[in-house]
C-alpha cells in the first residue's frame, strides 16, 4: 500500500514501471470543519463547533486570497500545526 501525492511539494511522479504494479484507488477530500472539531473537542474546548468553523473559514480564506507560493499550506497539514 503506498500513497502518492505527486502535485505536493518536493514530491515527484511514480515511473510507470512501478505504477503497474499497483491499483488505483480514489480518494476524497477530508471534511475538515469535523477533523478540527473532533481534535478541539479532544482537547478540551466546549465551543469547539464554532471555533473549528471559524478556522475552517479562515483557511480556506487564505488559500483563495493569498499567494500561492509552494511554501504555503492551508490544507488539513496547516491546520494540524495550528490546532493544539
């Protein structure tokens, strides 16, 4: 089992010797706004629904508006960081 992510930074593609070995299998993209809720909760926050959404809100704000520079993450990985 092997996860690929060729898109990402500092990633690079499979050759296709290697691709033929495996299946290909699709993924969805996580909800994010439950992830952030579940770890809040998990720490202690009481108002977590409100305070995931919010987060949720300003990530997604910063990946539309600010730059796209390689460097910059506001998926589930910059979250992680950010959320205790």
């Amino acid at each position: 089992f092997i996860t690929m992510n060729p898109g990402y930074a500092g990633r690079s593609e499979l050759p296709d010797n290697l691709k033929a070995l495996f299946r290909t299998v699709a993924m969805m993209v996580p909800d994010y706004g439950l992830i952030s809720e579940i770890l809040l909760y998990s720490d202690g926050y009481l108002q977590a629904r409100d305070c995931a959404r919010k987060i949720v809100a300003t990530y997604k704000l910063c990946s539309e508006q600010l730059s796209s520079q390689d460097h910059y993450d506001y998926g589930m990985q910059g979250e992680d960081v950010f959320l205790p």
